[in-house]
C-alpha cells in the first residue's frame, strides 16, 4: 500500500467542490481518492471534470471501456484502469477473460473481435508512438465514423493524462477496485 504524494481532500467539502463530485459520484459513495486529490487544487480540479469522456457519446460504452482499460494499462496505471474494471468492465459483464486480456493480451489475440482489435492496435500504436499508421488508421475506418476516431482518439489522450497524474501522484487502489492482474 502506497501513501498518495498530496494529501487529498477531506470533508466537509465546499459547495462547488461537492457539486462537482455529485455530478459524477453514485449518490452515497465517497468521492475518488483521484477526485478527492485533484480537489485539492481549485484550479485543477473543474478542468479536469470538464475534459471527462463517460457521458453518452458517438462511442458504445464496450468500445469506450476498451479504450480506457488498454491506454490506462499501457501506462501502468493499475489505481484507474481497477477503478474502471471494477465500476465498468463487471456491470457491462466483460468477463474475467477480457478484463485480464486489457492487459496482457496483443492486437492480435484471438481473444479480440476485429473491431476490438482495431482498438486495442489504435491503443498500442498512440502509446508507443505518439502516432496511428495508415494500417492502423484504417483498421478504424472500417468500424467508425470520423467524430468515433476523434473521440477515440481523445480518450486515449485524456486517459494518459490521467494514467499520469494516479502515477506521479501515488494513488493506492480503492478498497472496491479490482487488482492488477498476474502477468
């Protein structure tokens, strides 16, 4: 277990603050230790809620859950990628299989539908080089339209500039995440 490098915020919450975390929080749970800890700055902490992806989109929810569970496992960042698993991946019943495989499996595991795998290289291809090629760009031609890939696009980014800030700040799991898996 970890010790996040700032302190995160503690109740009683301003209003502004706890309007933000309601907007985005099932009604009774404890706000993210992430939300908690951006809220420590009140500059930080309205961007970010305003550059998030999870409201209804161009994206299916599968589609966009695979693209958050690759980039965040790419970066390592086990504290977002066992949020999503546990808040996301379990009540779209992805399975066990398809969680682990977000980590462990390539582009090319049969494990994939094609248009997952499109996914899965457009992932691979954005983290390792900052860049799609034309094979990849077109992989995602076949199975989406221009505001999908500009919007899957986006969640890879933003999720990697997420993956940063649970890493460069330390964040140990919440206590309902599921753990990273053995690989």
């Amino acid at each position: 277990m970890t010790t996040p490098r700032i302190e995160p915020l503690a109740p009683p919450y301003s209003p502004e603050t706890q309007a933000l975390f309601d907007r985005v929080m099932p009604e009774g749970m404890e706000p993210l230790l992430l939300f908690r800890t951006l809220a420590s700055c009140p500059r930080i902490f309205p961007r970010f809620m305003r550059a998030g992806v999870l409201d209804p989109g161009p994206v299916a929810i599968r589609d966009r859950e695979l693209v958050i569970h690759r980039t965040t496992a790419r970066c390592g960042a086990a504290y977002e990628w066992g949020v999503h698993a546990a808040a996301f991946a379990r009540p779209l019943e992805l399975g066990d299989a398809w969680i682990r495989a977000t980590v462990t499996a390539s582009a090319d595991d049969p494990i994939w539908e094609p248009q997952q795998a499109a996914l899965v290289r457009m992932c691979d291809e954005l983290h390792d080089d900052a860049s799609i090629s034309d094979a990849g760009w077109e992989g995602l031609r076949r199975y989406f339209d221009e505001p999908q890939i500009l919007e899957l696009i986006y969640t890879a980014g933003l999720y990697h500039a997420v993956s940063f800030l649970c890493n460069g700040l330390r964040l140990p799991p919440e206590p309902f995440a599921e753990r990273w898996p053995e690989t």
